[in-house]
C-alpha cells in the first residue's frame, strides 16, 4: 500500500523540532518561519506541553464524551479567561474545518435560515458546508456543490448591505476571516466587521468569526477580529489552539442555546487535546505571548518593508503577507533549498509568515538577514 498523493511535497523529513527550529535526519537545522501552517503557538515541544500531555496519558487517554471530563471545564474557564470570552460556552472538536461545520450547522438550527454568506478569496476548510463556502472551485466537489453559498466581495461594504436588503430573512449567518491566511494575509477591515455585527443584529443572522489561522494571539488580540471592537457569536479555533496535537472548538454567545443532540463528537474534547490545549494557554498567558508577537510582529513588518525587492508588506503581530515580484519567484524555494528557512505561500505571488508566537528578536533578524541574501541570490541570477 501506498500513500495517496493529495500534496506537493519538499524532499525533506524532519525528525526533530525545538522551539523556533527544526532539524531533518541528516541534522541539519532550520528556521521555522512557518509553524506548520500556523499550528505551532508557543514553539516545537515546549517542556510545560510535553509534561503536561505526559502526565495525562500516564492517568487516561480517552473516554467518550458520555462521562464528565474535568479537563474540558478546566479548559473553558482557561480559555474564557485568556480569550475575555467568558460568558460564552465551549464545543470541542478535532480540526479547523470541524469548527466551521458546527459553526454554520449551529447558526442555522438558531435562527432557521439557510444562506450563509461568505467572500471572495476565503478559505474555511475542505469538509462539505466548509468546503461549499471557501472560494477555490477545484477544491470543491460536486458533491458539495449548493446554492445556499452567496459570495461576495471581500471588505465590499456596499455589496454586504445591498445583499443584506434583498435576502436579509433567508441569511443564516456571516462567516469571515479577522485576516484572510490561504488568501493572501488580507485584513479585514475594522468598519466591514463592524457592519456585518450591525447587519447581523439586524436581520437575525449569527456573525461567525472564522479564528482558525489568525486566533489564539497570533494576530496580536486573541481573535484578529477583536480589532473592530465587537463581538461575534461564533467564534471557531483550532491550529494554534494545541500546538500540533489535534484540537478545535467553536466559542458560542449565550443567547445560542444548547441542547441535546444538537452537536455531537466522538474524539472532540478527549482527555490529552485537552491538556495540550491547556498547556497552550498556560504558556500564552504566563509569558505574555499575545504581546510579545504584537510588539515582535510590528518590528518584522517595519523591516521587511525596507527591503528592496518585495512589496505591499502587510499583516498584524506574526501573521504576515509581502508579494514577491517575477523576477523572485523562487524567493521561497531559495530561502528553503540555500538558507534552511521555512515559510509559507499564498498563490500566485505571497509569501506567508506565522511562526511561533514565542520566536525571538534574534530568530527574527536571522530570517530577515536570510530574506535580503536569498533576495540578492536571486538578482544575481
């Protein structure tokens, strides 16, 4: 038997990771620029994660989610305090997409609704409503084909009211992204957001912020989209939310009522996510992790835009975007292949950055040496 090719891959098999770095069976170490696509949070098996999911396999693994797991409160009032969420109540699931399922599926049984509205260039993961609502047709199946999808343009807030006026009482729900990660590193802005809460109250539709990529401090605030200053009434997590231990949850407003049957998990919210997930948060609160990438990222985004070569920087802490012209198309490769630094893309033309929270100055101003050789490297060409 053999693996179904579904990716692209680099001829490379890591076989160690520390903090900021990895190092592949031959030893030879690099720099994760890249947090294996914005998934590690606070560093590559940082000792208080593997402690705690140590002690835990030591006492239970899993049981069904027909007995009490002390673990899952615990992991609610963590989060509810380090988010500033704690009114809302928590349902655990396994991966970013599961999130955005039970999302959309809650905001429809809430209100009885049908449409959901999303917008150009999102991404929302590759499940069935998920997948129907990302905006890249050859990821979608026929399958998974329907017309209760309306896109629009994104940060349009003309197009949002016009569609608002005309099917207002068949919206479901809204769902974005704070910032745009598959898309390019595109942000939101803070008057959109504002008018899809507006909107929203409105007509009776659920605001679903989609935290996947740009949550968990990566942006700066817990969500990307507490920039605005409203609140959503869904807000979806996963990534970041276990550092690499499969883990996702969506935070629902307390007028969003519970009850039985209406969601349902097998794995969701098992004894070790949960204490990955609570090793996360310990870790992002103790060492101010949320700051430090807003002041980091902001220090990242000033040098990188007085590079030459590399244009429209953009971003918010450490989830940052540049555009790489023709003449660097290979700007990413060369990092990887010439410098031993990994990073994202977004396609055509963007290169990704979403380390670790908790990478340092001197990390930092490694990668940024490595950028302006590798930039160099390229125009010799």
């Amino acid at each position: 038997m053999t693996l179904f090719d579904v990716y692209p891959l680099n001829n490379i098999t890591i076989t160690k990771a520390l903090g900021s770095n990895v190092w592949d069976e031959n030893g030879v170490q690099y720099l994760d620029m890249y947090g294996g696509h914005a998934v590690i949070s606070i560093g590559h098996t940082h000792p208080h994660w593997v402690k705690r999911i140590e002690e835990q396999l030591e006492k239970i693994a899993f049981y069904s989610n027909s007995i009490i797991i002390p673990i899952q409160a615990q992991l609610a009032e963590k989060l509810g305090k380090v988010s500033g969420k704690e009114d809302y109540h928590l349902f655990l699931c396994n991966s970013g997409t599961e999130a955005n399922e039970n999302a959309l599926k809650l905001a429809s049984f809430h209100n009885g609704k049908k449409k959901v509205i999303a917008f150009s260039k999102s991404f929302h993961g590759r499940t069935s409503l998920a997948v129907a609502a990302t905006d890249n047709p050859s990821i979608v199946a026929p399958v998974n084909e329907t017309d209760n999808i309306i896109f629009l343009p994104f940060n349009d807030e003309a197009a949002l009211t016009s569609c608002f006026e005309k099917h207002g009482n068949e919206i479901s729900s809204v769902i974005i992204e704070g910032i745009q990660g598959v898309g390019g590193i595109i942000l939101a802005n803070t008057s959109f957001l504002q008018l899809i809460r507006t909107l929203c109250d409105k007509h009776n539709a659920v605001y679903i912020a989609d935290s996947v990529q740009c949550g968990y401090g990566r942006s700066g605030q817990f969500f990307a989209h507490d920039y605005a200053g409203v609140n959503a009434d869904i807000y979806s997590m996963a990534k970041g939310m276990g550092n690499g231990f499969p883990i996702g949850g969506i935070l629902i407003a307390p007028h969003i009522k519970a009850k039985y049957g209406l969601l349902g998990t097998t794995f969701g919210g098992n004894h070790l996510a949960c204490a990955a997930a609570l090793a996360v948060l310990e870790v992002i609160e103790k060492d101010g992790l949320i700051n430090h990438a807003k002041e980091l990222g902001a220090y990242i985004i000033e040098e990188l835009k007085g590079i030459e070569g590399i244009k429209n920087v953009r971003g918010r802490g450490l989830m940052i975007g540049f555009d790489v012209p023709e003449e660097l198309k290979d700007l990413k490769k060369t990092l990887l292949t010439e410098f031993k630094v990994f990073t994202g893309e977004a396609k055509p033309n963007v290169i990704r950055l979403l380390p670790s929270l908790a990478l340092t100055k001197e990390h930092a101003d490694e990668f940024l040496k490595a950028l302006k050789a590798a930039i160099t490297l390229l125009k010799a060409k």
